[in-house]
C-alpha cells in the first residue's frame, strides 16, 4: 500500500510540475513564439497570384492577355520519395 501512494504521489508531483511550466511558457510571451513561426505578410505574397485549376481556363486567359502560362506538373509522389 505505501509503495501505492509513493508511485501516485509522484505522479501527481510531475503531472503539477508540468502544469506549471506550461503557465510558465505562456506567461513567458507565447505570443511572440507564435509570431516568429508563422509567415510573414512578405513571405504569403504568392496568395495574391490568381492560379488557375483549369489548363483550358489558364490557356484562354494567357491568349486573351498576352502573358505566358507557368506550369507546375508533377508525376508521381509530391514528397519526391519513392
């Protein structure tokens, strides 16, 4: 029974200890880390680029403006493994 409440009372120990360095992280400016790891307005510049699902769609477009078609065609895994 004594070795019962060791094991649980540890258990306990840890799983408090990490409840408080979670609030530690948070306090600790989370936001500022979550800022760094997503894009910047710079880096989502290409959301802006009307892209085409439809090559006819693309093609009448491309003839009707005079600019080139870019292409992104691949074949098989998109990962390149394999």
């Amino acid at each position: 029974m004594r070795r019962r409440e060791l094991i649980c009372g540890t258990l306990a120990l840890t799983a408090g200890g990490s409840r408080n360095g979670a609030a530690q992280v948070v306090a600790s400016g989370w936001e500022s880390k979550l800022n760094a790891l997503l894009p910047t307005p710079e880096e989502e510049r290409w959301l802006s680029i009307p892209w085409k699902l439809s090559l006819s769609e693309a093609i009448g477009e491309a003839t009707r403006s005079g600019r080139p078609i870019m292409a992104w065609v691949m074949n098989g895994n998109p990962l390149g493994c394999g």
